[in-house]
C-alpha cells in the first residue's frame, strides 16, 4: 500500500516460500511440513506453528492422473483435516483434464481449487486447461503486472501459473475480514472452516460463457460476489466502520476523507460547531468492503475548530478539525 509499483489479492499477509520440491518425495515431504505447521498451530491454541489458510502450487505433470501418485495426491485432504486449502494450477495446454489427466489438478480432494487461465478479454486462453468435473474456476492469468527479478515492475509472464495465486490470494483474503463466525469456526472445526471458504470462493464466481460447461463453476474468480457470499455467511456485517484518511488537517475548507464500511448502506455525514450547532449534513454511499474516497467542500464555512461525524444506525466516528 505504498502507491508504488503493484498491489495484490493482500497486503497484510505473511507468505512461506518452500524451493526445491521437483521430485514427488520432494513435494510430499513439503506438504508435509505445511501440514505440520498448521497442525501445531491447531493443538497449540496459536502458541505454536503457524496459521496457515492456503497452499499454491503453480506446477504439476500434464497428462497424469492421481491414481498414478496416490500420496502425493492424498496429502490434500490431510491438509484439509487441519484447515488448509490448496490451490493447484492446470496444464497451460488446450486438455480436457476430466479425459487425458493433470497432476495435481486431477486429483478428488475436497480440499484442493484447481484453476485455469482467463485473458483481459475475460475469455479462458485457448492454451489453458479445463475439465467440467476436475477444474473448479478461471483466474487472470495472462499479462499480469507484477515485480520482477531486477526490482523493478512489469509483464512477465503468461500461464496458469499466475491464474492459481489470485485464487490463493483469495482464500487469505476471507480469512483476513473481520467475520468471528468464520473465526470461531476456523478455531474449533478447522476443515468445516476450510470447505466454507471454498464455497464462499466458487458460488462468488462471475458468470462466464468461456467457462460454462468446461469448469464446476461456470466462473471467474470474483472477489466482490465472493465477499458478499461472506457477508451473508457472517449476518450482513463484516468490520467495523474505519476512517483510513482524513486530511489536511488543519484544512482551507477542503477535506478529503477516505473510508471502509462494514454494511451496504448509507452513512450519514455531519459537520457540527463547538456549541453542537448542526451546520452541514450529507450522506455517503459506500464501496462494499474497500476504502472509499469523499472529497468535502467546506470552504463556507468560518475559520474556527468543528467536528465531522460520520454515522449509521450501529457505528459512528467523529473527528475534531480546524478550518484556517
């Protein structure tokens, strides 16, 4: 959130890289301490291991079917057992998945999201995978701006591999919202929590005519109609009215405030004196769960200290500032 360069799925996140798992003992013994991890973390009450939500695995074998590597493909539901979903990217070639095979997009867990290739055009790319009963949804995967390796930023590269991270980044992201249900229920039955979040996920999905009758969602990844899936899940609120921005303090009369709301309604902006005289009302319409921006014309207003409030029937926020 610097202003700079790339934004992704997440700021706030903390990412474990594992390097060096070409070999299929290799990725095992990966799962493995991925699942470990978690576990601890479980039996631990957080003391311990790590909160792990995600795996991401931007690579496979086309052409094989789980049965022909039956512990690599089992370690998905073992990872689910303790909460964690993973995310494989298909084949970056034009196969049906559901016929010839792919590893590990193949494989029947309940706990794994496989993913294929959508373009800027939203159209599945014609050399990408699919598979109505083993490829789950579509994700951006091609030009995707992003860092690259001589610290700088730019398109570099194309494939499935960049589609599956989006959906990844997605399953942190719900985790990340402020719901105590999917909190309470992470805590006490964390596979239940898992398998929810993937729902949240693949009936979130936008509609999309390349995809229908070539994945079990029909969609791409949409994290506006997935959040909203969330949303229902957790009651209708997520958060807590927040005020990210609020400048220049003091101001000429122009404010700019930016904002996150935790419901789809109106919010009631006033402007009050020290003698809490009501000398300026709005309204806002806010952006489902991203920070907004309302620039605020004050400028009739005389020099001296005020108070802006911002309010809704369960929040309020109010700030002190200055006109000069």
């Amino acid at each position: 959130n610097n202003e700079t360069g790339v934004a992704g799925i997440n700021w706030n996140v903390k990412i474990l890289i594992i390097s060096g798992a070409d070999y299929n003992h290799e990725i095992i013994e990966a799962y493995t301490y991925i699942r470990d991890l978690r576990r601890r973390y479980n039996e631990t009450n957080g003391q311990e291991g790590a909160f792990i939500v995600a795996t991401n695995a931007s690579f496979g074998i086309n052409e094989r079917f789980c049965s022909d590597l039956p512990v690599w493909g089992a370690m998905y539901d073992s990872l689910g057992v303790e909460g964690v979903l993973s995310v494989g990217a298909t084949t970056n070639s034009n196969l049906n998945v559901d016929i010839v095979g792919d590893m590990p997009t193949s494989c029947p867990s309940d706990y794994l999201m496989t993913v294929t290739n959508t373009d800027e055009a939203d159209i599945k790319v014609a050399g990408a995978g699919y598979g109505l009963t083993t490829i789950d949804i579509g994700a951006p995967g091609q030009n995707i701006f992003s860092t690259l390796s001589n610290n700088d930023y730019g398109t570099n590269g194309d494939g499935t591999s960049f589609a599956a991270p989006h959906v990844t980044g997605a399953i942190g992201l719900l985790y990340s919202l402020p719901c105590m249900d999917l909190a309470e229920l992470a805590r006490d039955k964390p596979a239940d929590a898992a398998l929810l979040v993937k729902d949240f996920i693949l009936n979130g999905a936008a509609e999309n005519e390349s995809l229908a009758g070539r994945t079990v969602s029909g969609g791409r990844l949409d994290l506006g109609g997935t959040m909203n899936e969330m949303r229902t899940y957790c009651g209708g609120v997520v958060g807590e009215l927040g005020v990210a921005v609020f400048s220049p303090n003091p101001t000429d009369g122009f404010l700019s405030v930016k904002f996150s709301t935790p419901v789809l309604a109106n919010y009631s902006i006033n402007v009050y004196n020290t003698l809490g005289q009501l000398i300026h009302t709005g309204t806002l319409e806010p952006a489902d769960y991203f920070i907004d921006n309302v620039e605020l014309d004050l400028s009739h207003l005389s020099n001296g200290t005020y108070f802006l409030s911002i309010s809704s029937v369960r929040d309020v926020y109010t700030h002190k500032f200055v006109v000069y």
